[in-house]
C-alpha cells in the first residue's frame, strides 16, 4: 500500500470497484471435540478445565455442531478420542471441524503437547512420550480434509511442572497454524491461563462463548479477536490471547447461527496470501492476532496531528541522510535500546533500498524493524507496517495494523481502511463503509473539521 497510489490519487473509490461480491451463504455441516482435564496426578490440579469444556460443548452445540465431550482423559483415552473424532469427519463433507482442549500444555524440542490426566513428569523424555502432540492431530485432519479447522488450546502455555529439568526443556505451546485452520490460545507464549477457580469458568472459555452466540453479525477471526480483547481487558492485561489464522474462507456468525460465505473471487478472501495476483504470497507468514497489540498506552495523548507530522518528518528525512547516517541508524536498530523513531528509519532505509546510501533492500527485516515499534504503540510505525504489509499482499496483517494504528485519530491509515474495506481485502467488502471511512479519513485533516457539510 504505497502512500502516492492509494485512494484518492488513484480514484479507486471514486471509480468504483471491480464486482468482487460474495457468494450466498452455505449451510455447514459441523463436528467438535471438546476435552476439559482437571484431575492431574502429577501436575496442578484444575477447577475451572472441565466446567469450561462443559460451556464450550453446549456452545458449539447451540452453533449447530454434532459435540463430543470427554472429561478427565488419560494420555491413552486423550489419543482414543482424537482418533474417533477424525473417524467421524472421513468420507462426509464436514464444513467446520472444532477442536477445544482445556487443561495443561507444554512444548518440548519443538513438540506442542496436550497433556493427559496420567501425563509422567520424570523425565524431558517421559513428558514428550505421554504428552499427545499437536502435530499428530495436523496429520490427521489433512487427511479428512475438513473445510476449515478450528482449534482451540485453552491451556497454560508455560512449564506448568517444579521440576529443574523439565523448566529447562519446556518453553511452552508453539503456534503451528495450517492451511484452512484457525489455531487459538487462550495466552500468550511463555504465561500461564488463568483457571478462575473462584467464578464459574475461566476467563477465556466464558469470553469465546459468550461471543461465539451474541447477536451480531461477524466474521469468525472478529469473534476471536474481540473474545482476546475482552479476557486481556478483565484479567487486567495479565492474560494475553492470540489467534494464528490460515483459512481460507469466511465463517459468518449471526445470532448464534453459522455458515461458510463463498467468495466469487479469491481475491476478496480473510487470509493472507490468498490473492491469485500474487503466486509467491503464499509462502506469506498467517494472520497473527494479539489482544494487546491495539491496547498499548505508551503514547496516550499524542494526536493524530502530531502524528502525521512525525511520520512526514520521517518520510521526507530519510531519503536526504548520506551514506554515514544511513550505516548509524542500522546499527543502531539492531540493538535492543533503539528508540521508536530510529526502528522506523531503519525500515523505510531497508524498504526501498539505496545504493547510494549503502543500503540493501530487505522488506522482511525492514518488517520486523516496524513491528518492534508499532507493537508498543508507536502508530507511524503501525501505518507503515500495515502498508509494507499491504504491498507485500498480506491483507490480513495489513488490516489488522491499519486498524490499530487508526484509532489514534490519524487520517491517513483511516484512508488505507477505506481501500482494503472498498476492495474486499482482509476484510468483509462493504463499499459503504470503505466511504464512511474515507469521508472520515478526509475531516481528520487539519481544518476540514471545521468546515461545512
């Protein structure tokens, strides 16, 4: 998304859009396996596990899903009902396949594990024998095939055990998202999920459920997106969901009812990498989703105003610096201690790329350099990060970043939202709001709040 071609510079609004229009709603035909564990023998007992799993079996329920509920499994019954459940989805032409497990988790040379109620916690390698690992249920349904595959770990994603040995060889769950799956977690890599064990349920199962069935009509990622929000708001940011998304469709819920919205071109799809324009945008990371990335008040009370001004400040300086500052301000955005403003520099020198300053291009580092940056709040670092996306034809992050950085006030990721929204790009189209957000885009210039209708 480069700034000199978007909207009003190209008249993509204004002259309209081709008719990518989505597809009538499809009836699905959904299964789920829901496991809650409790009673560990050898690790910290739970309370909430399997009250949790009861509430997300009634939910998926309520959704119109054939659900199993397993409680208090054994590493061998955990592997049982796996393989029944995969059973149950061969040969039929299942539209969404749940998975929620709530309990312990753990990860170990590189192995995500679900743990079993009898889970062996003698040895690093009695861990990994007992514990069911993820990559098996992967294997599994590739091979069913499924439409989309949702799974749900509501588990601690640190080392749960006392054990010195184990601490050293456990680093908690690793996102592992496939094609067509959505993965969640209920906390963020390395921290524990909350167990609640003075309320009825933990915090993450009574968001997702609660959001999963209100009436209102949204996008399945927009669902996991605002249950991650609301436990990371009530737990008082001590808890951190996050998402890893690679569908490849859109699963619409609406008052507690869901479908599969096909789409009459690829190109309006949720996931990133998807667009037939681009054949290399495949090997393109998933959306990534973290509840605390838009909540972030390290520059509360800067002004979209002063905002725009920094980043023109930046845009306009960056290609002036000579070959000495260029090589300084890469060095110095390799160090932990690099300010915001020097990130952002390093990224759009890396971005381009300038011989004469002695810079290579690199849009994955100058990528990486903005997300240091805009993932503490820095909202010019936010924008540019949401456009490299853009360019890089990654529309989910795209829009995820756009959107966080739009909330400052700052017209011009307001403007960027407008595109993406008018063509259909990371999110649902809807070319009346792809209008709103341009006419809002355009009173956050300076002035035009003053003037007349």
């Amino acid at each position: 998304m480069k700034r000199r071609t978007i909207l009003l510079g190209s008249g993509a609004l204004m002259a309209g859009i081709p008719p990518w229009v989505l597809g009538q709603a499809q009836a699905l035909e959904q299964v789920a396996l829901v496991i809650g564990n409790n009673n560990y023998k050898d690790a910290a007992q739970l309370v909430n596990a399997g009250r949790d799993a009861r509430l997300m079996h009634d939910t998926f329920t309520r959704l119109g899903a054939r659900s199993d509920l397993h409680l208090n499994l054994n590493s061998t019954d955990l592997s049982k009902a796996v393989t029944d459940f995969v059973r149950k989805i061969q040969g039929r032409p299942v539209g969404i396949a749940w998975f929620f497990f709530s309990g312990h988790g753990a990860a170990l040379d590189g192995k995500s594990l679900l743990l079993g109620t009898d889970v062996s916690l003698q040895t690093p390698a009695a861990l990994k024998a007992s514990g069911y690992d993820l990559d098996r249920l992967k294997g599994l349904l590739d091979q069913v095939k499924p439409r989309i595959a949702v799974v749900v770990i509501d588990a601690c994603r640190n080392n749960p055990f006392q054990t010195r040995a184990l601490e050293r060889s456990t680093k908690g769950l690793v996102p592992k998202p496939w094609d067509g799956t959505l993965v969640a977690y209920s906390t963020a890599e390395y921290t524990k999920a909350l167990d609640w064990p003075q309320k009825s349920n933990g915090p993450y199962a009574t968001a997702l459920a609660a959001c999963l069935t209100e009436a209102r009509a949204r996008g399945l990622e927009d669902v996991f997106k605002a249950a991650s929000d609301q436990v990371f708001a009530q737990t008082g940011r001590e808890q951190t969901p996050g998402y890893y998304s690679e569908l490849r469709s859109q699963v619409w819920l609406d008052n507690g009812k869901i479908s599969l919205r096909s789409l009459a071109q690829p190109a309006t799809s949720v996931s990133a990498g998807n667009d037939p324009r681009n054949k290399a945008a495949r090997s393109l990371t998933p959306a990534v989703y973290r509840a605390d990335l838009q909540l972030d008040d390290q520059y509360a009370g800067t002004s979209g105003t002063e905002w725009a001004e920094q980043l023109y400040r930046l845009e306009t300086g960056v290609p002036k610096m000579d070959r000495f500052e260029s090589v300084k301000v890469l060095a110095k955005a390799r160090q932990r201690n690099a300010d915001d403003r020097e990130l952002c520099m390093a990224g759009l020198l890396l971005q381009t790329g300038n011989r004469a300053q002695g810079v290579e291009k690199n849009r994955e580092l100058a990528a990486r350099y903005f997300e240091r940056a805009a993932s503490r709040g820095h909202v010019p670092a936010q924008t540019l990060l949401g456009e490299l996306a853009y360019e890089r034809q990654d529309y989910v992050q795209s829009y995820k970043w756009l959107s966080v950085a739009a909330r400052s006030g700052y017209g011009r990721p307001v403007m960027d939202l407008a595109q993406l929204t008018g063509e259909g790009l990371g999110t649902v189209k809807d070319p009346q709001k792809a209008m709103e957000l341009l006419m809002q885009s355009i009173r956050a210039i300076p002035g035009m709040d003053k003037a007349g209708k």
